[in-house]
C-alpha cells in the first residue's frame, strides 16, 4: 500500500518539476465558500487570485452565482464574474488594470464506479479568461469531465480532469486544460488541494504552467 501511495505522488510531482525546469509556472490560489440555503439549493462565492512566472501579480477575481440540485444526477447553476487583470500596453508603454464581467451557466451531472468519482459539466459564458489568444466578445462553451479516486485507508483524494473552451463565434477549439492534482478534506466542511495544470492553446506554440492551491469551505 505505500508503495503505491508513493508511486501515484512521483506520477503526480513529475509534472510540476518538469513545469519548473523549463520555465517558472504561473500560481493560481482558488478559495471556494458555499452554504445550503434551502433543500437542494446552495449559494456559492470563489475569490481567486493569478498570478504570473515570477509571481508578478497578473488578475484577480470575485465569483459568486447559485446552484440547484434539480435531480440526483443533474445540478443546475449561474454565476457572476468580476475580473480585473494587469496588463501592458503596448503603444504607452505601461500597465493597466483591465476589468472584466462575465455570466456563466452550468449543467452538471456525476457518479460512482467502484472507487471513482466521475463528474461531467457542461458551462457556457459570454466571455473568456484572459490570455494571449481570446477575446472579451467571445462566447463559449466548456466542456470538462473530472475524476476523483478514493485510496482506501488514506484521506488524501487524487484527481484529474480535462477542459476543452470551443468558441462559438470562431466555430473551433481555443484551448485546453489538463489537470493533476491531490486533495485532502481536513473534516465535513474544510478541504484543501494542490494541483498541476496545463493550459494548451490550438493556434499557437506556447503553453502555460501552473501550480495551483485551492481551499474550500461548505457553512
């Protein structure tokens, strides 16, 4: 047994020091806070903040919307983003805050299988984050399935997930994140996790690290 749990922390670390010798890795730090409301419906509010290779600050975000459980299967959701991101600008030479909004609804779905926990969502938003190849008039739909394998006698939860963004204006496939990473729920309601991920874009060469941090909190 704890060979394995070593085996699946080298499979996971890997990446992140590959990440690391080819170049500095972007951080993410993703705070995620929800409450039940009434039966089935819960509101959520996920602060996070990005910041760039060299941990310049790159944007940060306020996200807050609500969640229906219409079925045991099927979820139900909309949210609101405000997005302020530092950016240059080429023809003055300097930086500028960028600000952003931003509506995005989801339809989710999920299940067991034996140890694995399998969950699909589908989200569609007006809009996009902010990177070299997207743009503020953009709408898409995101596609991304995610699973998480429970490690009998451990706490620590390993998960992956893939993410696809098809732009509906352009009619194609922007980008792509590739996920890895380990949770660990402290009790009921905290929950922290770190992760590796890969953000591939279709139209051009460069790709982002990132090493990601996230908590949650459920009142």
């Amino acid at each position: 047994m704890l060979r394995n749990k070593l085996i699946l922390f080298i499979l996971l670390v890997l990446p992140v020091i590959s990440a690391f010798s080819q170049s500095a890795p972007a951080t993410w730090l993703e705070l995620e806070f929800s409450k039940k409301i009434v039966k089935n419906l819960k509101v959520e509010f996920n602060p996070e903040l990005r910041l760039a290779s060299g941990f310049e600050m790159d944007s940060y975000i306020f996200e807050g919307g609500l969640s229906y459980k219409l079925h045991e299967y099927l979820t139900i959701a909309g949210y609101y983003r405000f997005e302020n991101e530092y950016n240059y600008r080429e023809k003055r030479k300097i930086y500028e805050w960028e600000s952003s909004n931003r509506l995005a609804f989801d339809a989710k779905s999920g299940f067991n299988l034996d140890r694995f926990d399998i969950q699909i969502r589908l989200r569609y938003t007006n809009g996009a984050d902010f990177d070299q190849t997207t743009s503020d008039k953009a709408s898409y739909l995101r596609y991304r399935a995610k699973v998480d394998y429970d490690i009998k006698g451990s706490k620590l939860v390993p998960f992956i997930s893939a993410e696809v963004f098809h732009d509906l204006i352009l009619k194609e496939v922007e980008k792509a994140r590739y996920t890895g990473g380990l949770a660990y729920p402290i009790n009921k309601s905290n929950e922290i996790s770190i992760y590796y991920r890969l953000q591939d874009y279709t139209d051009t060469k460069t790709s982002l690290n990132i090493l990601g941090l996230g908590y949650s909190l459920k009142f």
